[in-house]
C-alpha cells in the first residue's frame, strides 16, 4: 500500500518539466522587472534624496538576503535559527519602521491566558509597549506575556520544508487559540476597516526547497485540518513571494475576514519586484494598527486554574486537593487527561443542577425539602452521577473516628469540587475510582505498565 502512495506522490516527467518550465519563466520575469524597478529607482534617486520606501525596502530586502547567506557559515543549528530570527527582528527595531508604542519582543517568549493556557514558544512577539506588564523573566532569556497586551507574533523559518511548515502553523495556533479576557464584539471604525479583537500570526522564511505548486499545496492541506480562527494571517518567503487565505471573490490578511470564508483558497503572489519585505512591512503594520489590545490585571494572572487540553479547571479547595501522596513515589498532582476532563463536561452540560445545600442535605438523609435554608444559601452545582445512584450512596461515606474514646463511624464528604467551562461540579470520589477519572501516581502508572509489557512477553 505504501508503495502505491509513493507512486502516487511522485511527479511524472511531463509534470517535473512543466514546473522546471514555469520557475525558469518566473526567474527571467523576475530579473527583468527587478532590472526595470532598480533602473527607475536609480534615476529618481538622481533628483530627490527620498523618494518614497520602494528604494529603501530594495535596499533593505538585498541587505537582509545577503546577512542571510553570511549566516549560513554557523554550524550549529540552534546557532543559525537564532540569527535568523535576529536578523528580522533587526529589521523591524534597529530601522525605526514601527511606533514606539508597539514592543517587540528580545528573547525566547510566550504568551500566557487566564485560563491558565500557554502558547508554544514564539519567535517574535509584537504586544503593547505601553501598558503591558511582565509575568515571568528569567535573566533577560525567558519571558512570559499576558496575551490582553499582545498583538501578533512571527514564527521565523531559515528554511521552509513540509517539517517546519507544520511546526509553525502549530505554534502560530497555540497563539491565536489563547482566550483573552474581556473581548468584546467587533465593530466597525469610520475608515469602514473592522477593528481586530484577536491576535495575529504570520510565518516567514528566508528560502525553501519546494516549489511554487508545492507550497500551495501544503498550505491547502494544512488549510482543511486546522479552524479557520487558527490559521497564519499570511506566509512569507523572502526568496518567492506571500501567500495568504481567502475565498472565489478575494484574499485578506484580516481575522475577521479570514472566519467568513467558506471554501478557502491560497492565494499566492510571488516577489517579481524585490519588494516581499516590503509586503511583509506593510501587513504587520496595518494588522498592528487594526488590532485591539484588551487590559488585564496581576491578580486576573495571581494563581491561574489548572489545564487539561483545551479546557481549564481549578479545585474549589485549592492547593489542599491539587496533591496527593504516594507512600513510594511522594507527591504527585491530581490532574485529568484532556478525554476524562471532555467526558466528563459534556455528561455535566446535559445535567440538571440543584442547590449545593440541598445536596448536601440530601446526602446526609433528610428530606431536601428545606426551601428557606437554600434561598439563604443560593448557589448550584453540578453532581457527576451517570448511574443514577443515590445522593447518600456517593457524596458521604462512613469514617472511623475516636469520639470519647471510643470508635465510631461518622458521615464525611467524599467527593471533590471543581470549577470548569462555568459550571460547579461535585465529583464523587465513587466514579474517580471506578472510572478513574483522576490520575493517580505517575511513576506507580508506569511501573505497572512495565509489569504488564514484560507478562505479556
């Protein structure tokens, strides 16, 4: 079967030629052009000293090609990767080309959501110089970000293959993915551009290997398996050109637009004037100037709910319940798996809720019929029960105590509490165990699948 995938991957002569044919017509248009531009440039150049940012972005973009290939003299790739992000980042700071009041970030940074979220590590960070404020800092390396202050981010690749391709589109969603607080509607300013509430992300590159109809392909099938909200807001690559998303009537390198379209389409321009720099420029500013920045306070930031996938969670009780203890392996957190978390929400959704007192006082063999109690204490949960069982089986449980010195059994709680997707749910420890929906100790898990795997040999 895979031989036969294989086949079908591989290009006939006929289509080998026919790409060979379409570079090499681009090239020469390129070149021609390029000629015809410089030659105009330099004639204009001759009667007035500025004549508009086409000169200074041909000088630019030449400058930035040829510290590109002066790099390529580092060995180590980290070493390399790290260059080439400088030398955008370069270009954006050491140029002047953007207002003070947009920060651009100098290390290794991520942004951070209340919803206790974390982006993937981000190359270059455009946020609000302003009015944000640091969450975390280690010695000038490391750096973390509130996303309310964050406009946009660039993910830097020497060179594009399918590999890296993918691992931007990933860290370019896990920007775009975080919640920010307080994001209002969007709403439409006199110029009749729609102001932007979420962030931007966009992938830039020096080179590929790939050529033209591969590219669009790739970012076609990266297209279909990723949400709309998720994608890049456009791709670079310096030596080629830009792509961007859109439908049959246009491109758009705007969030709002980018969410209406229905069957996407890349949209490719390739660089025939030497002006892709410029291009890039020319988005990221005008994404920057249409992009909303919220506010957020520390305390929003001060201990943030715990994370299982796409969802947050926290424990009612804190740091009292967060932990337990292994008698082997010591402490080890009490988190849920994304799928446990997923299954055990949606059973919730569909659940009706009921007065935390009254569940309470249900468990403990009374009637429930107390209304006056329950309106002095309003407030409802959620009780994950999918057997049906009774309140009294699952919310209590006996425990031995020493009243008097004697030994007696006495009704204690026996669930936990946690806050997720606006609910409050009551988690019997009944169906923690049955269906172990909290994972216990880690290194214990491990030794028994060990176990497992050598009894199965």
């Amino acid at each position: 079967m895979l031989e036969n995938q294989d086949r079908k991957k591989r290009k006939t002569a006929a289509q080998k030629k026919e790409r060979a044919d379409f570079a090499e017509r681009e090239a020469r248009t390129k070149e021609w052009i390029s000629d015809q531009a410089t030659r105009a440039s330099k004639l204009r150049s001759k009667d007035k000293e500025f004549h508009g940012l086409e000169r200074e972005f041909m000088y630019l973009q030449n400058k930035m090609q040829q510290d590109f290939e002066i790099s390529k003299d580092i060995k180590h790739p980290r070493d390399v990767g790290t260059v080439r992000e400088e030398l955008l980042r370069a270009f954006f700071t050491d140029n002047k080309l953007l207002p003070l009041s947009y920060g651009i970030s100098k290390s290794s940074v991520r942004a951070a959501s209340t919803s206790g979220h974390l982006s993937n590590e981000i190359d270059i960070l455009f946020y609000d110089a302003f009015n944000s404020f640091s969450l975390m800092q280690r010695q000038d390396i490391y750096e973390v970000l509130p996303v309310e202050y964050c406009y946009g981010a660039i993910q830097v690749k020497s060179k594009l293959t399918k590999k890296e391709l993918e691992s931007a589109f990933k860290n370019i969603a896990s920007f775009k993915r975080l919640k920010r607080n307080g994001v209002e509607e969007n709403f439409i300013i006199k110029s009749g551009r729609e102001i932007q509430n979420n962030g931007f992300g966009i992938i830039f590159s020096y080179d590929t290997d790939m050529d033209w109809a591969d590219i669009v392909s790739e970012l076609r099938k990266h297209a279909e398996s990723h949400d709309k909200n998720l994608l890049p807001n456009a791709i670079f690559i310096l030596s080629k050109g830009f792509f961007l998303y859109g439908d049959e009537r246009f491109a758009s390198a705007y969030n709002s637009d980018m969410k209406n379209f229905e069957n996407i389409i890349v949209h490719g321009n390739p660089d025939r004037q030497g002006c892709c720099l410029y291009q890039l420029y020319d988005i990221v500013f005008s994404l920057l100037d249409s992009t909303k920045s919220q506010k957020a306070l520390p305390s929003q930031y001060y201990r943030l709910p715990l994370t299982a996938g796409d969802y947050s969670y926290e424990y009612s009780l804190g740091h009292f319940v967060e932990f337990s203890h292994c008698e082997t392996h010591g402490d080890y957190a009490r988190t849920f798996t994304p799928e446990k978390l997923e299954k055990l929400i949606s059973w919730c959704e569909k659940a009706e809720p009921i007065n935390w007192v009254k569940a309470t006082d249900i468990a403990y063999g009374n009637a429930g019929d107390n209304d006056e109690a329950y309106k002095r204490q309003p407030g409802c949960v959620i009780i994950y029960n999918p057997e049906d069982l009774p309140l009294s089986d699952i919310l209590v449980a006996d425990k031995k105590m020493i009243v008097d010195g004697n030994e007696a059994l006495i009704k204690v709680l026996a669930y936990d509490a946690i806050k997720s997707s606006g609910m409050n749910i009551l988690i019997p420890y009944y169906y923690q165990f049955t269906e172990r929906l909290i994972q216990y100790c880690p290194k214990c898990k491990k030794e028994e699948q060990t176990a497992d795997s050598v009894n199965e040999e």
